[in-house]
C-alpha cells in the first residue's frame, strides 16, 4: 500500500488511467472488428468505407501510445490488403 500523500495519487491516478486505457484498447478491437466483418461480406466499397473510419481510430490511440505505432501500422496494413485481396478472389 501506498505510504505518501504523492503515492496515493499516483495510485488513484494509475486506477483511472488503466481504466480509460482499457477503453480505447476496447474501441480499437472494435473498430478492426467491423473492418473484418465488412470484409466478411464480399462488399469491397463498404469495406473501404468502415476501414477508412476506422485508420483514423487506429491512429489516434497509436498517437496516445496505447499501443505501438508499429502495431497500428500492422493493423491498417493487413486489413488494407484483404481489401484489395476482395476484387481479385
């Protein structure tokens, strides 16, 4: 347990900001998830549409260093292929 006053907030603070952390890392895992399943669908323009939305989703908590901005970059890089995997299948 904390022993100082700085101590306990910082505690207090750690407590809010893995919580607000864990809902961005929620919402990242959302929004590739929608990419997926337009993917899913076959619809080539739709899929673009929801991967546009959500690069800047990706990019923003990559920017927040939530996760590496090499794993965004992974991310946006896989799924901009399936995309374009979608005309050739």
């Amino acid at each position: 347990m904390a022993n100082s006053a700085q101590a306990r907030k910082r505690a207090r603070q750690a407590v809010q900001q893995r919580a607000h952390n864990a809902s961005q890392r929620s919402s990242l895992r959302t929004a590739i998830k929608r990419v997926r399943q337009a993917i899913a669908t076959g619809d080539k323009v739709a899929a673009q549409n929801v991967y546009s939305l959500s690069v800047s989703i990706i990019d923003r908590i990559a920017d927040k260093k939530i996760i590496h901005k090499n794993k965004a970059a992974r991310h946006k890089s896989r799924l901009s292929a399936q995309i374009k995997a979608l005309t050739a299948a």
